[in-house]
C-alpha cells in the first residue's frame, strides 16, 4: 500500500493556509448537516443510526421474518432458550449480576439477579420475570448494535432495534468513544443499588482482581486473590469497607437465591474473564475501524480539494491511523494485562469448552487455549484477531497492526510495552497465526526470509 506521493507538497506559507480553509470548509459542512451537539459516530462515514446493521441478531431477525427461523417460546423462561439455541450460545456462559444496573432494574436484586450469555458476537441479558431479553450484538462495521425482544408469547416474535436510548450508557469514555459493551464492578447495597459514592470501575484483563465483580455472584476458586463479588455493603457511609473475604472462592449459590428461573446454577469466575477481556477487545477494534475511516474521509475531502492524488495519505492521517492501531495492538498482546498471583478455576463445563474450540495448529495449540495460573491464556494474543470484525478493519489499519504485530513477533520491534513476552510466547504465537490465519499474516513469511538474509 502506498501511503506517501512522489508529488512535490507545496511551499509551506500556502499550504499551511490551504490546509486552514480546507479543514475550516470541512467543519462548517459537517456542522451544518449534523449540529455540534452530535455524536461523531452519528456523520459520515459512521452515520450508526442511520445504517443497517448485518449482525448475528439482524440475519436471525431477517430469517424470522422469511419464515426460515422460529423460536420456541418456554413458560419458565420465555424466549431465552430458543433464542440461545439460535445464535449457538451455551449456557455454562451464564454470568449472574445482582447490581441495579439494567433499566429493568426494578426487577433485579440480590435474590433475583440478571443472567448474561454471551459467545464471541452477541451478548444476551435475561431478567426474571421481565419485560424483555435485552441483548447487544456485534456489527462488524458499527460495533455494538442493541436489540430487545419481548418477554410475552407471540406469533411473530420481533427484535426491536435501540440506538439513543442506550447509547447514553454504551457510548462514551467507558466504551472507547464508540458504541461498545461495558463491564463494570460497583459497591452494591443490600437491595442491588449501586453506591456510587464509593466509586466504579470498568472491568477488562488489566483490572486487578481487588477491583472486579462488585455486584456480581462469581463461583469458582482464586486461592489467596480477593475480589469484590458474592457481598454487598453493610455501612453505606464507607462502601469500599466491603467485605472481601465473605466472597472468595465460592463454589455454589444456593443459599443467595433460587436456581429455578435460572439456566445453571453457576456464576463461572472464567467466563467473567473471557467476557471482560472481549467486551474490551470488540470495543478497540470499533474504534479502530471508525479511526481510520474517519480519517480517510477526512483525507479525501482534503485531496480533492487540494488537488492531489485520491489514494495520498499525509503525515496526519498515518498518525490517526497509528494511534489506534497502537492502542488495539498493546491490548490485543495483553501489554497491561493484571498478573495471577493463585491458579483460577471455575464450576461449570465453560473453560473447557472455550478452549477446545480453535482454531488449532498441527500441534493442536489454539489462541484460545486457557491458561489461569499467572495469566488468563496461555498465548497472550486476543482470539478475536480470528474475528470477523477485524477482518473488516479498513485495509490501512489492518495492515498496520498486522505488520507491527509481525516486528514484535520476531522481535524486530524490542520496544519496552512488549516486554512482557517470551521468546517462546512470541513464537508460539506466530506459529498458531502463520497455521490458522495464513491469509492474514501473508506479509510475514516475506519479511522473515529478509530478516533471515540479514542475520550472518
């Protein structure tokens, strides 16, 4: 890809106030249609709201409608199961929070919690006796796409598309500045109520476990490690004194709430990590992907304008381009990731089902492959590289993570945020990618036979 021409610029006195009169007849235009007040997301070439949607939930809601699907609607559970069913979501990924942090929550507490499954593209959201199954899906160009469904025996059961509504929670600093999905662990009071007072955090792999799971039930074991999950606030006047100890290594619920409304008994501690580490994940590769196509819109009308060459890229936008695709690479390589100080282990089949999925290598080594004693996965490299959304990276930015995720592998690029990983990570994960993803990765074998016929 060419990212410069041989084009001679201009002299810097009139470039400079070319440059000024583009960007300013850029933000004039963009005002004009749009309002300031508007998100980013919400103009060209984003426009989200304006935009189909071609997520798992939208082709399901297609085939509905076409006849070619049915969901079987149960009287304990409504239409959770058949719509698990339908998008091939287990349920040993059920993750149980008892904090007021739906809009159903006047239906949630500590004794009735809401249930969430999730698979490596859609989430759902299951409250007892509710109105809805509240769900988010994955648009490999939007990003996270909110759908409900109703809760009452139908003909024809219909998603409902939400965009503003929810985009008030799922669309800020919290969820990269784009439309996301967002863990996030409170100090709840004894009916649910999250205190406030007392702080939130937003929970992904860098989080430490002291941090995690406040208002969640987690079952599993952690040895020594504490986190905030299974309790709630006694003195509301100093919510961080929860305590810890009450939560640790929970194996069974049964004394919090009736299992009855529920798929499983099970809160797993493992599928917590894998969503918390994944939410995040969906959420760079979103930025990424609205990063550069912003910028090569921006760039475009600047060219034209200019008179340049349409494919020019200027220091300015390669810089856009590289700031993202930084930020996605560092997180992708689990550079911030919060060690393990005690092996984990969760209660239900989740662990062992996510593992064995693959892709694997001819020595059966996957990117998925768990590893829960120091870290979260024994190859320090998200899955969701396998994913469609980064597939649909706009070609400058993908080419950008993937070229200096090749450096890093090779070690080539030493810098200090890699430092992380072991001569033996760094090759095991470029043979999992070289076997599983060779289309993907296609410009390593090049730069590795030129690294080769450089060293003596």
């Amino acid at each position: 890809m060419r990212f410069y021409s041989n084009r001679r610029p201009p002299s810097l006195p009139h470039r400079t106030r070319v440059l000024s009169l583009v960007l300013l007849g850029v933000i004039m235009v963009s005002c004009s249609l749009t309002g300031w007040a508007e998100d980013p997301f919400e103009r060209p070439p984003i426009s989200y709201t304006e935009t189909e949607s071609h997520d798992p939930i939208a082709e399901l809601r297609r085939q509905l409608e076409q006849g070619d699907q049915t969901l079987a609607y149960d009287p304990r559970l409504g239409y959770l199961p058949a719509l698990l069913k339908a998008l091939d979501i287990e349920a040993d990924s059920q993750m149980l929070v008892f904090s007021k942090t739906s809009f159903q929550q006047r239906r949630i507490a500590p004794d009735r919690p809401r249930a969430l499954y999730f698979n490596d593209t859609v989430y759902v959201g299951y409250v007892k006796g509710g109105d809805v199954l509240e769900i988010s899906a994955v648009d490999p160009q939007l990003g996270a796409v909110f759908y409900s469904l109703e809760q009452r025996e139908q003909p024809h059961p219909a998603f409902v598309r939400h965009t503003h509504e929810c985009l008030q929670c799922h669309a800020s600093s919290l969820t990269d500045s784009v439309p996301g999905h967002l863990v996030r662990s409170v100090y709840p009071d004894s009916d649910g109520f999250p205190l406030y007072r007392g702080g939130t955090f937003r929970t992904d792999h860098s989080s430490p476990l002291a941090e995690r799971w406040g208002g969640w039930y987690v079952t599993g074991t952690h040895g020594a490690q504490r986190h905030m999950g299974n309790v709630t606030v006694v003195d509301k006047d100093e919510p961080e004194q929860l305590d810890r100890e009450a939560g640790a290594n929970v194996q069974e619920l049964g004394k919090r709430f009736s299992h009855a409304s529920y798929l499983t008994s099970h809160s797993d501690i493992v599928a917590l990590m894998a969503l918390e580490h994944q939410t995040r994940m969906h959420n760079l590769i979103t930025s990424a992907n609205y990063t550069a196509r912003r910028a090569l819109f921006d760039q475009r009308v600047i060219n034209r304008m200019l008179e340049q060459p349409e494919d020019q890229h200027s220091p300015s936008t390669l810089r856009r381009v590289a700031k993202a695709g930084d930020r996605l690479l560092k997180y992708m390589l689990f550079c911030d990731e919060a060690p393990l100080t005690d092996p984990i282990a969760g209660t239900s089949s989740f662990a062992q089902r996510f593992s064995s999925q693959g892709p694997q290598d001819a020595q059966g080594r996957s990117l998925r492959q768990l590893d829960l004693k120091k870290r979260l996965f024994k190859y320090p490299c998200s899955y969701l590289i396998e994913s469609e959304a980064f597939a649909a990276l706009p070609p400058i930015m993908k080419d950008y993570v993937i070229d200096r995720l090749g450096k890093v592998l090779t070690g080539e690029d030493a810098s200090e945020d890699f430092a992380h990983l072991t001569d033996e990570d760094r090759q095991a994960i470029r043979e999992i990618l070289t076997a599983t993803r060779p289309k993907l990765v296609a410009g390593w074998t090049v730069a590795e036979k030129e690294l080769k016929a450089r060293v003596p």
